[in-house]
C-alpha cells in the first residue's frame, strides 16, 4: 500500500538544518576571473558575488538589494565591478568598489545593454545594444563603446557612445591594444550540446584603425555550411591570438588560434572522462596563466602553464541565502469534485487534496505532500476519492477511503483518510472519470484511454493513441464516447462499446475539428462542440436510435394528449376538501391515535431492488444523417455538460456582447437562455437538486470560518488557485453560492524544484517527437541533473539548469521560462519605467558639430512628416532648449517615463534655424521593416530593368500572409517574375497558404469581350501567382519559413538562393509546471517528402549559396535576380487563346 508522508515536521526539520550550516552554490552565473586571478565574480539569487579561488572557496554578497543583478565585470586594475540592474526601473549598468560599498549607476536611457568587457585603460566599457540598423532584431545589434564618467559627473556630461563599426555582433572582447575586436555572428544558446549547420557561432575579427573597420571571418565553413561553433573569444595578454570554445568531436573544449595562421590548438581534453559536458562561459586573466568556467553545475580553473585542471566548489554562509521554506495562505481552488448528493466536496489547493461539507465549510486535509495532485473523481457512494498524484516520481492513480462509516469525510481527522496507490508505471495517467453505474473507472494514460474497476483491478486498454482524448460514459456505463486528434491532427468524435463487440466508430466524420463529446443522461444523444464553418465553432448533436430522430414534434404533442387523458377529468363539487381548508382535528385523540400507532410493530421494509440502468440504443446505420447544427452566429461554445434527464444541455459561451453559462431544451426549445454569468469549470450536473457544481471565480466566496476572506493570493502553476472557489449554481434560477475556505501551506522550495525539474523531464520523454531522444539515456539525464534542482532556489539558476538538461537533446523549439522563487524581489504592480522614444532620425556621428548631422530620416517617422519634417543634411542642435553635442545627449534628452511634445533646435544646411514640435514614438521597428523592403524593392527594380518583382514575408503567420496576398498585386503585377523573400523569417503555421497561392492549378483562360486573358479572382481561394519565383532563405530562416523553402525545391516551383537555413523544424507547445515556469514542448516532427529526411539539424540547402558580408552590399538577392531572370529563359509561354469559331474556320 502507497502512503503519503505528512511532511509538515519533516519541512521544518529541514529548514532548521539549512540555517544552521553552510550551503554549496551551484550554477554560479555570468562567472569572471577577476584580473590578477585569485577570486571570480559571478551572479547567483539576482545578487553579485565575489570568492577566492584559492583556499576555501566562501563566497561573499557584494549587493544586497531586491533587484536583479547580474552580469559582473571587474575592472583591469581589479578595483572595481560593473554590472547590471533592473533597480530603479529599467535595466542599467551600475559600477562599485570590488570589496563592497554603495554602487554608482552609469547609464540612464532606456536602452538595454549586455556589458561584455572593459576596455584596457578601464575608462570605458565594451557594450552590446540594439539600434535603428535593421527591421530584424538579432541584426540590430552593436558594439558601443560606453565612456565611465567620473563620480559626480551630470548624466549628460558623461561623454558619448561610440559604436565601433556598422555590422552585427553577438558577444565580443577587445584587445589589449584596443585597437581589434574579436567578435561572434550567429549562435545558438551554449547549452545546446551537439548543433551543427549555418547558425552555429561565427568567429570573426574587425580591424578599428583609422577610418572604416575591416572585418575578417576566422571561423571556417564546412561541407555544405554544417558548421560547428566557434564562441566564446578571449585574447592573449600580448594580442597574438586568443582562446575559444568550440566542440568539432562533440563536446566543448577551448582551444588556441595564433593570428599568424595555422591550425587551432585543443587546450582542454573533457571528453576524456566519457562524458560529453564542456566548457561554459569561460574567461581569463593572470597573464593568459589562469582561466576559468563552468562545467556542468560548478566552476573549474584551469592552469594552462602546467595543464592541470580543477573544481572550484563554492559554498555561502547558509545566513546568506534564501530560506527554502514558505508558508502561505491559501483561499482558491485548482480542481473540484462534489458527491453525488452535493453535501460534500474534494478540492486542491496548494497541490494537497481537502475535503469540505457545504455548511460548516472548515477543511479537512487529505493528502500532505509537495507533488501535485489533480483530477479528483469521488465514488458513487461518496465513500472513496480518487485522484492523481506526482508523489513518487511519477504520475499514478490514488484512491482515498473516509474513515468514517456514515461517509462525512468532512468529520473525520486530518490525514486519517486510508490512502492506496491503484496504479505504479512510468505513464501519466489523468481524467479520472468514474462510469455511471459506479463500477468503472476511465482515465488516460499517455494517449491512451483505458479503463478500470473501482478497485483498481482489471485494466483495460479501450484505445491506442498519440493522443489524449476527450471522453464521456454512457449512461449505462457499456459505450464510451471521444474525440481524439488522428495522425492529420482532425479531432473526430467516436463511440466504442466497451464489451468488444465491435470496433470504434467514426460518429462524426468530418475533415475539420470535431471534440469534446458529452453523453446525455438519458443515453438518447451525444453533443459535441465543431468546426466546421470557416472559424465558426457550434454546438452539433445526434440522436442515437434512429427510432427517436424520426420522432416529430407532433408525436410529442400527441403522447402529452394522451398522458393528460389517463390522468381523467377535473374532480366534481365536494370531492374531498375544499382548497385551502382542512379538517379540524381533536388534539387529545390525535396524540392517542399516535401511541397506539406506535405500539404496533412495523413491517420490516424489503430493500429496493437496484434499479439496472436503461440500455442505450445506438443505431449506426445512417448516423451521420442525423448530425444536426445548433449554431450561434459569432459564438464559440465550450463546456457542454447535460441535466440527468438528458432534456437540458449547458454551456459556456458569449452570445450577444454577453458571457456566461446558457441552456437549452431538446428537442424543440433550442434558442439559448441565459442561466448564469460566470461559467462553471469542473462543471457536473447533479442528479439530485437540479444544481451545476464546480469551480468558479465569477462571484467572491463567502468569508471561511475563522479566516480573511479573499484578498491576493500568490497563486503558480497548479497550486495558487487564483479566485476560484467550490461553487453550486441552481440550474433553474441560476442563483451562485460559493463555498469561502482558508488552509495554511507550508512549502519547501527545494522539493518544489526536484519536481518541477521532474515535470519537465517527464514531457520531454513522454512526448518528444523522436522517440529515441536523438539517442540519449534519458534516465542518465535525470540522474545528473535532479539532485542539483535541489539547490537552486532562484529562478534564474534553475532555469540555465532545465535549459541545460534540455540541451541534451540538440533540438530547435527548446527552451524554459518564467517561474517563481521564494527570493525578495521588487514590487511592480504599479511601476513605471524610463522610456526612450524616437524621433526616426539617424545620425552621421562621425561628422562633428555643431549639433548632430542628419544622414536619414526613417520614412513614416515623426520627422518624416510634413509639418515636423528634417532632412538630411540638416543639423539638430537641441532638445527642449538644450544645447546637444552628441548622440548620448539626444538619447538621454528623448528618455521620459511616457510619450509628450518635444522640440527640436534644428539648423538648414544654409545655416537658418527653426524650432521643429512633434510627439516622438515608442518603436520604429515597423517603419524599419517597412524602410528595409521598399530598398529592397527597389534594389531588384535596378537589377532587373524593371521586370522582376519582390516580395518579403516577415513571419509564417496570417497577418503577414494578408501582405503577401496584397503584394502579389502590389509588388507583382506587370512583372515578368518575383521573388519570394523568407530571409529573417522566425517562422509560424502559413506555409501552406503561400504554397497554395504559388501552385493553385491553372487549368484554364478566361477571356470577356473586348478584354484579355485572364482567370475571375472570386474562384481563386486566394490570390495566385502563375509566372516564374524564386525563393529566397538564409541562416536566419527558421521553422515554417524552413519548412517553405523545403517545399519549393521539393516541388520544383522555381530556383532557392541565399544560405543554408538553420535546421530547426519540430512543431511545438509548451508544458506548465510545478513552479509557474514553463518548457516547450517539440512534439511533432517534419519530413521532406520524396526522401523522408528530417528537416531537424537538415536546413534547406539552396540551389545558389553565398554568405552576405555583415558590412557589405545584399549580393544574395543579385544572385536571385540572376536565378530568376534564367528561370524566365526556360519557362513556357501561355498560349493565345482562341474563340471556337475561329478553330472551326481552322
């Protein structure tokens, strides 16, 4: 017999060990070596830290503040420390004595910086932001160099900003003579373990000197662009090479390249401990002797005079850290389940199970454990409970048995309930769902729906799948219903009888979605929510026995006729008594009669037989016939739950501007009521009291007994339960009550991490789209990762974690989020923050004063406009009547908390002066993009004398599909060409569309009298193009826009050009978990037809390849012209059309 442990004793107990001896920090993040090698600064629970690295490695807060803090940087002269913050507002830089003292904030615009490095006389820092340089945010980005005023210095007296050269970067370090930087391109995140293709990291080295930087790649490409990495830059003391992280065998090791040429050197040999885990986020110092990383959850120093290697083990003063335990108040529901006669319920709240009558309302504690526990299900008798838990590591079926023989769970002692695990496997069982009868359980388990006997006995697989269906029982308790998603993802609602005697049947067979089915009480029907209108979603229903469909309203009429008849005539004059009168009765003889009555003995009462539920009539034949529509314009309808006699169906939908829970009567009454404005989740009908149970948060729960009533509530993942409240609304008046209660948690953070990391690695093996795990143990995985969970009680740190442990797979559409921690953190319920508005000028730095010379102005932008119109070639001299002398000055002057009328002092290239008033903008990332395609365009316009069009699609999704369908028109028309441009395109679902609108058949001309050829728009599912494409892709192509790019070569509609796309197509979703956070969830894999080659790690190779020079000319879309213009050479002419009576004079 499964047991929970009841683990209040057991937290304090550990929280009293963990304030009373030091504590090992693992995963220290943003690791430094300080520059004379003997301490390392890193961030760890949002706070910056500093350890030696010789001797006991006991680490010391250097900030204590509610912020984030993070990403440290020492000094050269190792007095110092930089880092950044989100105090105050806004992320900034902040600078402080290295042994501690008040920390001195530097940057004060809303611009956000990553502080790579300083430079090497520590009068400024190497920082990497975004600009106005490109539409395509990972392109935006550059170097600056950011001066470090002295103390006391004014903001705007700080000195400018100075971006070192035009070409995006992604991490960098510069050289001791600060003249070179050695910078990355591309990259995917470091933890990934194992990627190879166009996107991996690009080293590269850009020459400063005088006028133009000149940029070199040293990084190498492979056959067909699969190429490993090569990050993570830092330069020898003499800048005659430097060091970098790269993993050609798999595993990543660092290695020395001399400028002067030849091969790269391995420094580090990790792998030769078996294990492919290599070296993160390394840095070096001591005069190129010492350098220091991070290698699985802790740091290693590595002495590279004598080669030797090792641990670094950090520990804190356990006072230091965060108290692992939390207690908490809790007042919301995250699941709900009422005894059949609704006098009692089961709730969750924080994870635990709790039992409570309708009355007293005082909780009663069932379950006692830090996993989660859901799904609750109570016993026709009202006796047993059943519900799942994680407790063990995996997810199985409980059931819990009142103590008590009246049944009044309400009644007995907290943790008293006897407690039996009824399933012990691998798979996650869920959606407990107990047959009507009593004797049966169905649930799923992975996409299996199975059921069981009460008693756990007797499993019995219903249906295989990929799928968790959706599922109800028959009334009789010998079919089930469902819907499940088939192998082309259409759900499709389907019946089975439980006794075997035939296969599942297709009941609504219908090329769109078809879920959610609910068998009415009476078994005469099942409804389901569809999609079959365009986006439309109805309720559709069936009649099961054909006898009953063919039964007309008339009929009904007709048996109430003569039901009326049998009950006979209105009764004559002074039969019986006169309404509202009674008999008066002796009071004295009445009491005898009841003596005496009670004196006689009493016929034992024969126990009702059990009534054995009506069989259900299902007629196949025909079915499908039978399917009617209730539909709702502008309604989508959910949560279909019938009354016990299968006369009512209730739903939740928004009819007329108006939400809430809506009725209607079979057959004949189907225009929806309005019952109740707020919905009910975990919704049953009741088959005593004609009420609706279950959870809602549309009305305030009545105060508990004894305890607050609602206030805020801390509510993650499964757990906090929001405002939902137990709730019972009467299905006829439509009156709510809520049941109010308050229970007292007791949490230990450290158990919440080892599940939460459980959770997550339980998706990934259960649901992954390879099932094989691209060839990972996966058990080895949870056996190095779990333990470590333990320990990592800020947000940030178990995140790299989980980032780590998915890593392992070397798969696209990965990544955790989000989440909590007991950690102090800032309130910013009502925060505001600095913002930096735009103007939409661009700015020739390198011109001198007076002022600030114009070079561009961003089409569409506030200084575009005919009244606050600058040009280039002006010269803005200051903002709101201060002078300006540089660009940092002008950011600075335009950072404001919200938007207002700002006045430039603008001066004409003849030397006038005006004053220019306008309202600046918060982004220009959509005039930016439109900028960048209107050059564009008119750069194929230049290349092809006119007779190419251009086209680019930002995203997979509809609304850049609606732009595509217009620039085919737009951009298309006249054209003798166009070509297609997914370069920068992060993906989405639309591929199909497009593909649709490039091959739609055209197999005929239309011709009107007096016009020319041509085909009418209106049969044309969308707009087409008929003449020659080309598609454009690069490194930055990613998912669907893959998944486009495939297709064209697959299909042959036209030449690829451009780069080698990333290799990253899996379909994905997301997973919450324990702690609020969240994984993605990569469950569906891509195929190229033809050859069945997985797109994962396979990113479309172009049929014309070329790199474009991160400084240089668009020399991927001359060669698309070129492509294009020899695909129009080849292509077949249309034929002259030619009306039949001229054929027949041929």
């Amino acid at each position: 017999m499964g047991t929970f442990p009841k683990s209040v004793a057991l937290v304090l107990l550990l929280a009293a060990s963990a304030i009373t001896q030091d504590r090992p920090i693992r995963m220290p993040l943003d690791s430094r070596i300080t520059p004379d090698g003997k301490s390392v600064l890193f961030a760890w629970q949002s706070d910056v830290w500093i350890a030696p690295l010789d001797g006991p490695s006991v680490a010391r807060r250097l900030t204590t503040h509610v912020a984030d803090d993070s990403s440290p940087i020492p000094s050269p002269d190792g007095r110092s420390v930089l880092f950044r913050s989100d105090r105050g507002g806004g992320n900034h830089l902040f600078l402080m004595a290295i042994d501690g003292g008040a920390a001195r904030q530097i940057t004060f615009d809303g611009f956000d910086r990553t502080p790579l490095a300083f430079a090497p006389d520590g009068r400024a820092v190497l920082v990497l932001r975004s600009t106005d340089r490109s539409p395509f945010g990972s392109e935006s980005r550059r170097l600056f160099l950011l001066p470090i005023a002295g103390e006391g210095t004014a903001p705007e007296r700080a000195g400018a900003e100075t971006m070192l050269f035009d070409a995006a970067a992604a991490d960098a370090a510069i050289a001791p003579d600060g003249k070179r930087v050695l910078f990355t391109r591309l990259g995917m995140d470091p933890w990934r373990k194992g990627y190879s293709g166009s996107a991996a990291s690009q080293l590269w080295l850009a020459d400063l000197g005088a006028g133009k930087a000149r940029l070199t790649r040293l990084s190498a490409d492979r056959p067909e662009f699969q190429n490993i990495a090569e990050r993570e830059p830092m330069w020898s003391p003499d800048g005659s090479g430097y060091w970098f992280v790269s993993d050609p065998d798999g595993v990543g090791d660092l290695y020395w390249r001399s400028l002067a040429g030849g091969d790269a050197k391995r420094v580090t040999d990790l792998g030769r401990d078996g294990s492919d885990d290599g070296v993160l986020f390394p840095s070096v110092a001591a005069g190129g002797r010492r350098l220091l990383f991070l290698r699985r959850f802790d740091l290693m120093l590595a002495d590279l005079a004598d080669g030797t290697t090792r641990s670094i083990a950090l520990t804190a003063d356990a006072d230091a850290l965060g108290d692992p335990v939390e207690r908490r108040r809790l007042q919301g529901a995250d699941d709900v389940a009422f005894t059949s006669d609704g006098k009692q319920f089961a709730f969750v709240a924080g994870h635990d199970v709790f039992v409570m009558d309708r009355i007293l309302k005082e909780p009663v504690q069932v379950t006692d454990t830090p996993a989660i526990e859901g799904d609750l299900c109570f016993a026709k008798d009202g006796k047993r409970l059943w519900f799942v838990s994680e407790h063990g590591g995996e997810v199985d079926v409980w059931e819990a048995t009142c103590s008590r023989d009246d049944g009044a769970w309400w009644r007995a002692a907290p943790l008293s309930f006897a407690l039996r695990k009824l399933t012990d496997d691998a798979a996650v069982e869920a959606r407990l769902v107990v047959d009507p009868t009593g004797a049966k359980i169905a649930y799923t388990r992975g996409g299996n729906l199975f059921t069981m006997s009460a008693d756990g006995t007797e499993p019995h697989l219903v249906v295989a799948g990929w799928d968790a269906p959706s599922f109800d029982w028959s009334p009789d308790g010998k079919w089930l219903c469902y819907s499940r998603e088939d192998d082309d993802f259409n759900d499709d609602v389907w019946i089975v009888p439980l006794d075997g005697s035939r296969a599942p049947f297709n009941l609504s067979r219908h090329p769109d979605d078809d879920s959610r089915p609910a068998w009415s009480g009476d078994g005469k029907r099942i409804a389901w929510v569809g999609r079959r209108d365009g986006e439309e979603q109805d309720i559709y229903w069936v009649t099961l026995s054909k006898e009953a469909a063919e039964e007309t309203d008339r009929d009904r009429r007709l048996e109430k006729a003569i039901e009326a008849m049998k009950k006979g005539g209105p009764k004559k004059p002074g039969d019986g008594k006169e309404a509202g009168r009674s008999e008066p009765k002796e009071p004295a003889k009445e009491e005898a009669a009841k003596d005496e009555a009670a004196k006689e003995p009493k016929p034992a009462e024969e126990p009702k037989p059990k009534e054995e539920p009506k069989p259900v009539v299902v007629d196949l034949d025909g079915i499908h016939e039978r399917i009617q529509r209730l539909s709702v314009p502008d309604s989508s309808e959910g949560g279909l739950i019938w009354s016990p006699d299968g006369k009512r169906l209730a739903f939740s939908a928004r009819i007329a501007n108006e939400s809430g829970l809506f009725t209607v009567t079979f057959p004949d009454e189907l225009t929806p009521k309005k019952l109740a404005s707020a919905p009910i989740a975990d919704a049953r009908w009741l088959e005593t009291g004609d009420q609706i149970v279950g959870r809602s948060s549309g009305a305030p729960p009545s105060p508990a007994p004894g305890g607050p009533g609602p206030g805020p509530r801390g509510g993650f993942g499964r757990g906090g339960g929001g405002n939902s409240a137990p709730a019972s609304l009467d299905a006829k008046s439509g009156k709510l009550e809520t049941f109010g209660f308050t229970v007292l948690e007791m949490r230990d953070w450290r158990e919440i991490r080892k599940l939460a990391f459980d959770q997550g690695w339980r998706a990934m093996r259960d649901r992954f789209y390879d099932g094989a795990l691209n060839g990972r143990d996966w058990a080895a995985v949870r056996a190095k990762y779990r333990d470590v969970a333990a320990d990592l009680l800020g947000r940030t740190e178990f995140s790299r974690l989980m980032n780590l442990m998915l890593g392992e797979l070397n798969a696209s559409h990965m990544g955790h989020s989000g989440g909590s921690d007991p950690m102090p953190r800032v309130r910013d319920d009502d925060a505001w923050t600095m913002q930096t508005f735009h103007t939409g000028l661009r700015f020739d730095e390198a011109a001198g004063g007076p002022g600030l010379l114009v070079a561009s102005v961003i089409p569409g932008s506030p200084c575009a406009q005919k009244r606050s119109s600058v040009i280039a070639g002006e010269r803005v001299t200051g903002v709101d009547g201060k002078a300006i002398e540089n660009a940092s000055q002008f950011w600075l002057a335009l950072t404001m908390p919200e938007a207002r009328d700002v006045e430039l002092a603008v001066r004409a290239a003849d030397g006038t002066e005006r004053k220019v008033v306008f309202r600046p903008i918060a982004s220009v990332a959509g005039l930016l993009y439109d900028e960048w395609v209107d050059a564009t365009r008119k750069r194929v316009d230049e290349l092809s004398d006119g007779k190419l069009g251009y086209l680019h699609i930002r995203g997979m999704d509809m609304s850049s599909f609606r732009r595509f369908e217009e620039d085919l028109y737009h951009a298309g028309a006249g054209k003798d060409g166009l070509i297609v441009d997914v370069r920068w395109n992060g993906g989405g679902s639309t591929a199909d569309h497009v593909l649709t609108a490039l091959t739609q058949p055209r197999h005929a001309i239309a011709v009107p009298r007096g016009g020319g050829p041509g085909y009418p728009q209106d049969r044309k599912v969308y707009a087409t193009w008929f003449k020659p494409v080309t598609v454009m892709c690069n490194e930055r192509s990613f998912s669907n826009a893959e998944i486009l790019s495939h297709a064209v070569k697959t299909l042959k509609l036209g030449p690829v050009v451009g780069m080698r796309t990333a290799g990253g197509v899996i379909s994905t979703g997301a997973v919450g978990l324990l702690d609020g956070s969240s994984v993605r969830m990569p469950f569906r894999g891509w195929y190229i037809a033809g050859s069945g080659s997985d797109m994962e790690l396979n990113g479309c190779l172009p049929d014309v390849t070329s790199w474009n020079e991160p400084d240089g000319e668009d020399a991927q879309l001359a060669a698309a012209v070129t492509a294009l213009r020899k695909t129009i050479e080849s292509a077949p002419k249309d034929p002259t059309p030619v009306p039949a009576a001229e054929l027949r004079r041929r």
